[in-house]
C-alpha cells in the first residue's frame, strides 16, 4: 500500500504522531492543529478530573492488577464502572473486557457454535466478523440498514438453526448513520432471534443525554439482547463491555475466553471511564454542544455541495470524494494547513466512495468548521472532474 501511495506521489496519511492530548485540537510535528481524527467527542480525555481518577486509581492499586480478575484481579473499580454501565442501559448487568475489539470477538466466538447463524449489517466491524468466524457459526451479511433483506434472510433460513443472531451498530462510523432500532427489535421478536447492537460510536453520542440508540429512539433497552460498547471513545478510557440480563453477564464472565484468561483492566484505565460516566449526567450540555457542532458541520458541507452520504449529523461526517488517490490527496493538502482529518480508501470502502471522515466533538467551534470547509471546498473546485 505505502509503494503504490509512493509511485502515485501521495504522502502516508497514517501513524501521525499527537504530542499531547487529542481533541478538538491537537499539536502533531510541533504544530497545533484543528483535529478531526480522534474519538474524544464529549472532550473528556484529557480534562483534568478524569485525569485525577487516573492518578488516584494508580496511587491506590498501582499499574496492574496483576492476574485476570477470577483469579486475584479483582478491585472496586471495576465492579463500580460494570454497575455504572448497567445503570445506563437499565440492564440487570455488565462486563468489561481489556480490549474493544476482543470483547465482539470473544463474546461472538463464546455464544454461538456450528448450529447457530449470524446475520450481520454488511458494513458491521471487523471484530463482530472474527467473532463470528471463530465461533464456527454460518455467517450471512445484509444490505446496509435493510431491514426487509434481513427479513428475507430470516425467513428463508431461521428454521435450519439453532440459535440465530442479528448484529447491527449503534452509529456506523464509516457513515455517520443509524439503523431503525425499532424495526430491527420487531423483526428480531417475531423470529425469535437474538439482536446485538455494537454502540462503539453510539454511547456517549446519541441521545439527549449522549445514553446511545435507544434513548435516541426512546425504545425499552431490554428489548435488546446484547448491548456492547468501548470505553475507548467518549468514556476515555480502553476496552469494552457488555450489557445486559444477568445470566447473559455472569456466563460472559465465567466461560468468555476473551475475560476469564485475560488480567484485568488496570484500576487507572477503569476508573476515568467511570468518572466520566459520573460527568455525563452532570453535564448533559456537552451532549448539545457535540449535537449542534456535528448537524453545523453536515449542513455547512451540504451547502457547499459537498456529498455527506447518509450521515446524521452526530459526531460522524464522512465528505465522498470518490477516489482514494484524491481523498489522500486532500488528507495532506489539509495537514499542510494544520488540519487533521483521516482519508478512508479501498478496500476499506468501494474505491466510488472513498471519502475523508470527520470525527466532531463538543469543543469544535463554528469557525474552525467554517475554516476546514473552505479550504476544502477550493481544494475540490480546483481538481479536475
């Protein structure tokens, strides 16, 4: 990839080195720049009372736990951020894994076997994929949000399985959207499937209280089976969790491979994770700022003409340019004016929708998306059709 960038004379957009705090801003070569790169959309990492945490928690249990926590890992801390993330999702129970990407696969590699099925968005993350390839499950995607192509599927091939799950996310972070959560617990309920939602992106983001996808439809949350999410983004921390009954969490904890032989999450990792849990109810006003920031930006690019796909206007804006030689391009042209924003190309997406893909938060400002947008804006004027 990095000698075809080469021969085509485009510069490597990627392992750019953030010499402090990523947020709305961030300093990378010595400069600071507008930053539409990083997951910190409520603007937490970094605030200096998730920083205390961090600093209180080492003081307290030092820098590891030093085993998996059925063994001699367990603390406090981690049995107080599980409660919180129950308590969000009005669930019975959670549980945190040391890794996001491990927690699909080894929740999906666990659950299900050779007689189950999987039906995935075709657009679902790589973890939920290698979960359910190591669980030996058979496997069939979806078209994108179609909730009447998985309906199809279920009706075909339900009675020839066991156990049949419908992965879908919350905020699908390549575009910015969101599946019709309703529609996709109905259809769950009247085949008798199971329905995962990966809130990655979702939790902390949508929602009047940033709660995820099921306060932004208002919908029961126990209408969903299995509720996962990471604490890498809004909760400024690292890993994952699972949400959900109580006989879900504990066999998660006693059988996941993924937890049970894992050492447990550094007490400083949980604990700002947790805190900003706390702060997220006292702040709601950080959830208005990154909605208002985020549906500025959609209409501002929209205005200019700029194709945004089907995004929402939540914490997610991809702008299509339609070649991944042009996105890359254009990735550079916007560093060289100290702004940071990542070009996503093939085979990560139909080379057609190459795109770049910006990430807001709630302390981007008016006119620094004024200012990106402009630039870009000449920039895509000036390139030939």
């Amino acid at each position: 990839m990095r000698q075809g960038a080469e021969k085509l004379g485009l510069h490597d957009p990627f392992f750019k080195v953030h010499e402090g705090t990523a947020g709305a801003t961030s300093v990378i070569e010595g400069v600071e720049c507008i930053n539409f790169a990083s997951y910190n959309y409520l603007g937490y990492s970094g605030d200096p009372r998730i920083n205390q945490a961090a600093c209180e928690a080492v003081e307290r249990y030092g820098t590891s736990v030093s085993a998996s926590r059925a063994v001699s890992g367990e603390r406090p801390v981690h049995q107080a951020l599980e409660q919180a993330l129950a308590d969000a999702y009005g669930v019975d129970d959670a549980v945190a894994f040391v890794s996001g990407h491990a927690t699909n696969v080894s929740t999906l590699g666990y659950l299900l076997g050779a007689r189950d099925l999987v039906l995935h968005d075709e657009y679902i993350h790589n973890s939920s994929l290698v979960g359910a390839q190591l669980s030996g499950a058979k496997r069939m995607p979806f078209s994108h949000n179609d909730v009447a192509a998985l309906e199809t599927l279920l009706s075909r091939y339900r009675g020839q399985f066991e156990r049949v799950l419908i992965v879908i996310e919350g905020l699908y972070s390549m575009d910015g959207d969101t599946p019709d959560l309703a529609q996709f617990i109905a259809l769950k309920q009247r085949h008798g499937a199971w329905l995962m939602v990966d809130e990655a992106h979702s939790f902390g983001v949508l929602g009047e209280h940033g709660l995820g996808l099921h306060e932004h439809f208002d919908i029961n949350p126990t209408d969903v089976d299995i509720w996962m999410g990471t604490l890498s983004k809004t909760l400024s921390g690292c890993g994952g969790y699972i949400a959900g009954s109580k006989a879900l969490v504990e066999m998660l904890r006693y059988f996941a491979p993924g937890f049970l032989y894992s050492v447990g999450m550094p007490a400083q990792v949980a604990a700002p994770s947790l805190k900003a849990l706390q702060l997220m109810r006292q702040e709601p006003e950080r959830v208005t700022q990154l909605h208002a920031m985020s549906h500025y930006f959609l209409e501002q690019a929209n205005a200019r003409g700029m194709n945004t796909g089907h995004s929402i206007g939540v914490a997610v804006v991809p702008v299509i340019v339609g070649s991944s030689p042009l996105a890359t391009q254009l990735c550079h042209t916007l560093f060289e004016q100290h702004i940071n924003v990542q070009p996503i190309v093939y085979p990560a997406v139909p080379e057609k929708s190459a795109r770049l893909r910006f990430f807001l938060s709630c302390h981007h400002t008016h006119e620094q998306i004024d200012q990106t947008l402009d630039i870009l804006q000449r920039q895509l004027e000036a390139t030939p059709a």
